[in-house]
C-alpha cells in the first residue's frame, strides 16, 4: 500500500470534466487536509456537483486524476471507492420511509458487515446490531425517536438520520452536498451542530451556499467559478478577497448577516415564549 506523502486524503491534480465541449469543471487541484472541514462554494453552476459526481466516481473525469491517502482511485468504480471509506451522503443511506429510524440503521450497519448469512445467526451479534444502532442514534440526537416511523420524523431530523446511516459505515471521507438545503433556521443550526459533532474523527467536503453555516463549520474553504478554482483560504481569507466579493460573495456576506440577524431575532421571540 502506498504511504500517504503528505496530511492530505484527498487530491485532485488538472482534475476537467467536459460535457460536449462544455467545460464545466476546469483543471482543479483540490488538496483535503485530513481532519478538515473543507467546504467548497461558489455559485450555481461552478461546478460544485460535478466534482463530487466526480470524486465519487458518478462521472469520469476527462482527464485528470484523484489520489485518495496517495493511491491513484481514478479508474476505480464508485463501490470500490465507497468500500475504500469515500461516502457521500445520502447516497448509500437509502432511507426507507416507512421502517422505523432504528432499523434504517441497523440495515446501514448490516450493509457495512456484508450480508453474511453465519453473520444473522448469532443473536449476540444481533444485539450487538442493535447497540450500536441505538449508539449512533444518540450520536446524532435521534436516541428518543428510534421507534419513530422515519416517515414521521420531521425534516431536520431526518437529515440527521441520514448522517446517522452514513456514520454506520465509518467513512474516513465524507461528502456532503448541500446538507441544509431548504431548511428552516432551526434545522440549519441543528445540522450544523451535528456536522460539528460528527467531524471529530474524519474529514468532511461539503458544497453548502449557506454562508453563515461555512463561516462557522469550515476549516479551509474552496471557491469555484465557472468550473476553476478562483482562490482557498480560510473564511476571513476568502470572504475579504475583492474577486470573491465581486464574483459570489457580494450579496452572499450581505445575507451571512441578514442571517446572523435572523438568528438573533429568533432567539429573542423564542425567548419570550418561554418567558
Ligand atoms: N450531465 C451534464 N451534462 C451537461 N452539462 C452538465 C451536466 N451536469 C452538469 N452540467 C453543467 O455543468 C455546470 C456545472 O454544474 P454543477 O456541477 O451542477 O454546478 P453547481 O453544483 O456548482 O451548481 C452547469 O453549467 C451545468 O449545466
Ligand atoms: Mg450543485
């Protein structure tokens, strides 16, 4: 196996994707330092979700290449690359509605121990299952709900459900896209929360437009326009650079704050309903 040469556990190097002739991710060399939150902005249609179809292998790359921990994955396929410890969320944690929170994940834990027949037959190892289950329920603030129909959960909580599925098979790298699209205050900061819970031991990617959630979860941050890398750093970095103002974050800091406001906001009415 070869050795990682540097901290990084992920990179792309003159990473291009064309799609006839349109150019939509353009010669990026992203470097993920492990034990990073890396979050990678820009706006729509930089390329953002194109570059995890391709680190995730849904799309091949024109040219260019991946190196997970230093080995070349490029030509792998995307199970190999999942079984490898690359997980995108969302993307194995098939949630099924109408099973209850607990047993969506179980079957995620069952996925990650192959689906052995001998593995089923010892009722200790069952309950093993299950503790572990109920371990990552608690992980992510869903102990309470693990009888839940996962249909019934509300919307926040079922994203939470979904990073529980994709904790059970132990990802080293975890891909995020958009983890709070749509979502109402209360949701973003729960997730956010969570996201913060969960990086501990791993290294996480993540396209997220919400820039008040960036501001607070990323360790380095990546912007993309028009499919090339326009400039990385950290938040104070990127979000003083006059290109980024101009190109993204312009009206995007104006929001971070409308956002910060909101927050306050709604943390004082809350305050007075308990008052
Ligand atoms: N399968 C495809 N075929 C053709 N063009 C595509 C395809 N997927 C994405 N694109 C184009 O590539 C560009 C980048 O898209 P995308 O990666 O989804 O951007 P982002 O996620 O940053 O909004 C867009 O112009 C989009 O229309
Ligand atoms: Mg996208």
């Amino acid at each position: 196996m070869t050795q990682p040469t540097q901290d990084f556990i992920l990179e792309t190097r003159n990473l291009t994707k064309a799609f006839k002739g349109f150019t939509a991710v353009d010669d990026v060399n992203l470097n993920i330092q492990r034990g990073h939150i890396h979050a990678l902005i820009g706006p729509n249609g930089a390329g953002k979700t194109t570059v995890f179809n391709l680190l995730t292998k849904f799309l091949q790359p024109t040219t260019g290449s991946i190196l997970f921990n230093g080995d070349d994955i490029t030509s792998m396929k995307p199970a190999a690359i999942a079984r490898k410890g690359v997980i995108r969320s969302f993307q194995i944690s098939a949630v099924f509605p109408h099973l209850t929170v607990i047993e969506n994940v179980r079957i995620a834990l069952q996925r990650k121990e192959g689906n052995s027949f001998h593995f089923w037959r010892s009722e200790k190892i069952l309950n093993r299952l299950n503790d572990r289950a109920q371990e990552l329920l608690e992980q992510v603030g869903l102990g309470k709900f693990s009888d839940t129909i996962t249909v019934d959960l509300p919307y926040g909580r079922k994203r939470a459900l979904e990073i529980a599925t994709t904790l059970a098979v132990e990802p080293e790298l975890m891909l995020l896209d958009e983890p709070t699209q749509g979502m109402g205050h209360e949701d973003v900061s729960l997730v956010t929360d969570l996201i913060k819970k969960v990086s501990k031991d791993r290294t996480i990617l993540m396209v997220e437009h919400n820039l008040h959630v960036v501001s607070e979860l990323a360790d380095r941050i990546t912007v993309l326009q028009r499919g090339a890398i326009l400039t990385e750093g950290t938040y104070d970095q990127v979000s003083a650079n006059p290109q980024v103002r101009e190109a993204y974050m312009g009206t995007a800091a104006d929001e971070v704050e409308a956002e910060n406001a909101k927050q306050a906001a709604a943390q004082e009415k809350d305050t007075e309903v308990v008052a």
